[in-house]
C-alpha cells in the first residue's frame, strides 16, 4: 500500500521472496562468525522459509494463507531477522505482518507478530459494495476537509481483512484523494467492514504542516553531480542515482498510486557546476537543499546503520521543488519513490526544504520498508516519531556549522507568522501547546503528529538526559513525567537501539508499550542485557510514563 508521509502524514503454501530487501547492520552487535561466513540475503530467506513450514501453526499459518518477504536483516554475529506480510484467500491482511529471528545456523530464536489472533473468516465475499464502500469514503474525505471545494476526487476501495481493530474480519480500504480549490493534493484512508457497513478507522494520508551549492539553509555545500556534453545535471550516481528537479509551481494528484497528470519535473542543469546563489529568487537554491538533505540522509543511513537507500537496496529516490503556489508542505510518496517540496507562503513558512525536514520525510520510506507501522493511533504516533528523531539525527550527523543539529524539527523554515519557532520541539514537545509529552491512555486519540511527542520526549531523554542545556546553539529543557532524573546515553546509542527496534522488531501495530520492549530487546542485542544502554533505554520510557 502507497504512504504518503509529511512533516507537519496440512501447512501453509509459502509465497515468493522476490521482495526481500537485503539489510546489513553494522551496528555494535558482538561478532561470533567471520564476515564470510555470515549468511547471505538468499541463505536467510531460505532458513526462514524452513522454519516457517516447521512453525506454521505457531505463527497462525494456515493453507489459506501465503507469505511474502519484505524486509531482511543479517547481524555481524550471523543471526537473521526475515520480516514477512501475509494474504488470506490471496486479500492482504492489514496485521498480518511478522518477524521471525533465527540464529546464526538458521535455527529458529522465536517471533514477532503485529496480530495473535487467528486469521479465519466464513466468508470473504463482501456484503457492502465496492461502490457504496468509495461512496463512503469519498465522504469521510469531504467531511474531513470542510470548507475546501474538493475537484478530481477519486476513491478506490480495496477489499482486505483487517486484524488490526480487534477479532479479524473482512473491511474495505478505500484510498480517497482529490485536489483542493488551490490545487493541492488531499487524501484519506477509511477502513470500513464489509459486511456492515460501520467505519473501523480512518486516517489523513496527507497532513498539513500546521505543521559546490548555495543552499537556502545549509551555507555552501558540495554536491555529486553528473557531467553531460553540454554541463551538468544535479544527478547523483555515487548515490543510487538520486536527482532533483523542478516542478515548475505546478500541483498535481499523484497519490496513493492514483495518478491524475503529474507534475513536470525537468532535473535542474548548470554550467559551470557551481549552483543556486543562496537566495530564493535563484530556483536552483531550493534544489541545492534538497539534493543535500537526500545526500546526507542516504548518507547517514549507510554511514551509522550500513543502509544503501531508502529501500536498503541502493536505488536512489528523487526530489521536486518547487511544487504548486505557496505550498505549505512537504512530503514523502511511497508511489513515486520520491520528496516533494513546497515553497512556504512566506508568512508562516519559507521553503520546506531544510535538512531535518528532508531526512523526516525520507525516513518515512524506510519505516514503510521495515515495519510499515500503521499511520493511526499510537503506532502512527510511533511512525511520525520515527521520523523526527531519524531528521534530527541526520542534522547531527551532516555537522554543517550554518545549521548545526539540534533537537528541534523545522526551526530553519518557520517564519514569525507561524506563531513559534519550530514544529516540534523534541525536549519537551507540549511546547508547540498541542503535543503530548507524557503518555496516557488516550494518547492514540491524538493526531499522530501529536501523539509522536511521547517517542520525541523519550528520545531527547535517551539521548541527552534530563535538565538543561545549550545543544547547536539551542537552549533545551527537557523535565521528566515521574520527576525522575534521566542519563543520558548519547545520540549514536540512541540511533542504533532505534533503527534495530524498527528494523527487527517493530511491527504494523506497535504500540508505544510494544515500542518500550522493542527498543528494550534492540538494546539487550546491541549492548548485553545487563548493560546500561538497556537500563537507560527502561528509565526513559519510564520518565515518559510507559512502564513494562
């Protein structure tokens, strides 16, 4: 299924591997096997595919259903992550998805499941109509954007069983999207039974906001560029050939899959290879900034955590600037593999194309490759954090003096119009008055731009501690929920524990207490379980009350 992600959102028959993306982890994990003799991509997927006919009936496997591969992680040690959706009756089961952990030999560790319940149904044969199900949705995305005249408005339901919302049963998806009164893009998921009638969920698929180069942002910055006959294109081959270009201030609808005419997006040329002027009136400065921000995500995603690409599969994304007329916005497209950036009206935004917001948005694409946590209630909560603490990272990692890492997510595009000075603010997110920096039951009840200030606070906490400080020249004052006094580990510490958690033990339905042991088992294999990354990792999750 397509995300679109912004910053301000007898045994069962064993389908194909084909999708499987190999994932090296050079995190600190102790090594037991020798480089060579480390299990291949191919080697893993079939250990898997043995211990998955030999635990079928654990895992809820039964002969209506098949499994794919999505994702595939090999320690330094040997051992083997598979991560796996499945279908019943050939219908993708939103909830189905799972890990299975192996040893270095391949013998099986155990397994991690978004859903236990049995996957069964006496039918799947709807009793609500595809039509009356689009009919439904297309509703849900007017009512949704109340005062927005809605044109090109599409909606295309899917039939799925949904395990995520209790007992299994069969639901219509149905992906709603249309173009506002100003051209911009608009859409939303309603999940819906297909027997009653009754809406499960919903959820916005686009979210506002409200929320050598001369960058806009970032100073002079170096750029890889490819040489043609007659100058350059920005073009990068040493990085799975990412490019940018420039969607000439035109909008379209593109989302989800849907494409109803896409913009224009000629890659940006240059003679003399020295790019943009650092001023908006430039239209290549933009393009600098965002071909940076793809430049030192791609990078720090390889440097810290051995992921070549967003996929983990060395294929380069792409960016647009530019995009429609005083967009407020940017985002991440799972169809199109690609960034899309807005220009800012100018009173509350400037371009959205600083460095944090890049490397939010691009993490997007990896959380959709590993644990594709679903974007409603606290996993999506979970999901916008995942991004946020993977932006400031990035901006940390980058080490560029004219913008120096921080903890604060798009402080460089925010204008006074805006109200403050950021759109989030990691150390203690209640600061923009909306977001949640203590967890509560209600918390999934939240927008989860709001309720990712949970993974925000406990971030900052594991990572920095508590108290105050001056971190890139901002102060941060970050105070605990239980009135604790939290340690911090450091950023390297906390990026590793949480790109394991993500990668190896996440699933679609994480919540933040599976988030709390997921992070805690990524420390315990990073570190050792009695060490104190892993009681760290405890204290901070108990600073932002989530308890075992």
């Amino acid at each position: 299924m397509s995300r679109i992600r912004h910053v301000l959102g007898s045994r069962p028959a064993l389908a194909g591997t084909a999708a499987a993306t190999a994932i090296l982890l050079t995190a600190a994990l102790a090594p037991t096997a020798a480089a060579a003799e480390r299990p291949s991509r191919a080697e893993a997927v079939e250990n898997a595919t043995a211990a998955l006919a030999d635990h079928a009936d654990s895992l809820g496997l039964t002969p209506d259903q098949r499994t794919t591969v999505r994702d595939v992680v090999v320690d330094a040690d040997g051992a083997q992550h598979v991560r796996y959706d499945r279908t019943y009756h050939r219908l993708p089961v939103l909830g189905g998805d799972f890990v299975v952990h192996l040893a270095p030999d391949g013998a099986w560790r155990g397994a991690d499941r978004a859903t236990t319940a049995p996957i069964t149904l006496p039918a799947v044969t709807p009793a609500l109509p595809a039509a009356e199900a689009a009919d439904l949705a297309a509703r849900a995305l007017r009512a949704a954007t109340p005062g927005r005249v809605l044109e090109k408005l599409t909606a295309r339901p899917r039939l799925v069983v949904d395990a995520l919302h209790g007992a299994p049963r069969l639901a219509w998806s149905t992906d709603a999207v249309a173009l506002d009164g100003l051209g911009n893009p608009v859409a939303r998921t309603v999940l819906t039974d297909a027997r009653s009638g009754e809406r499960i969920d919903a959820w916005d698929r686009i979210e506002s906001v409200t929320g050598d180069g001369r960058s806009l942002y970032g100073g002079t910055v170096p750029l890889e560029t490819t040489a043609t006959g007659s100058g350059y294109r920005l073009a990068d081959a040493a990085r799975g050939g990412t490019y940018t270009g420039d969607a000439a201030d035109r909008t379209d609808l593109c989302v989800l899959g849907l494409c109803l005419g896409r913009a224009p997006s000629a890659v940006f040329t240059d003679a003399d290879n020295h790019w943009g002027t650092g001023t908006a009136a430039d239209r290549a400065s933009a393009a600098v900034d965002a071909q940076y921000g793809t430049d030192m995500t791609w990078d720090y995603f390889a440097d810290v955590h051995g992921r070549r690409g967003i996929a983990g599969d060395g294929k380069g994304s792409y960016n647009r600037v530019h995009y429609g007329s005083g967009y407020n916005n940017a985002f991440w497209d799972d169809s199109c593999f690609c960034m899309t950036y807005g220009d800012g009206d100018g009173t509350a935004f400037g371009p959205l194309v600083s460095l944090d917001v890049a490397g939010h948005e691009m993490a997007h694409g990896v959380t959709q490759s590993t644990a594709a946590l679903t974007y409603s209630g606290e996993s999506g909560g979970l999901n916008e954090a995942t991004s946020d603490i993977f932006g400031a990272l990035v901006e940390f990692h980058a080490a560029n003096a004219a913008d120096p890492g921080d903890w604060l997510i798009g402080e460089k595009v925010v204008r006074s119009g805006f109200g403050r000075d950021a759109l989030r603010y990691m150390d203690r997110p209640s600061r923009d008055g909306v977001s949640a920096d203590c967890w509560n039951a209600s918390l999934g009840d939240l927008d989860v731009h709001y309720s990712s200030g949970v993974a925000n606070h406990f971030a900052y906490l594991l990572a920095e501690g508590s108290g105050t400080k001056t971190v890139g020249g901002v102060r941060h004052s970050s105070a605990t929920c239980d009135g604790s006094a939290v340690t911090g580990i450091g950023r390297d510490k906390l990026g590793r524990i949480w790109y394991r958690a993500l990668t190896v033990y996440m699933t679609s339905s994480t919540d933040y207490a599976g988030a709390r042991t997921a992070t805690l088992n990524a420390a315990r294999d990073l570190y050792g379980s009695g060490s104190a990354e892993r009681a760290a990792v405890a204290a901070a999750w108990s600073a932002v009350n989530v308890t075992g």
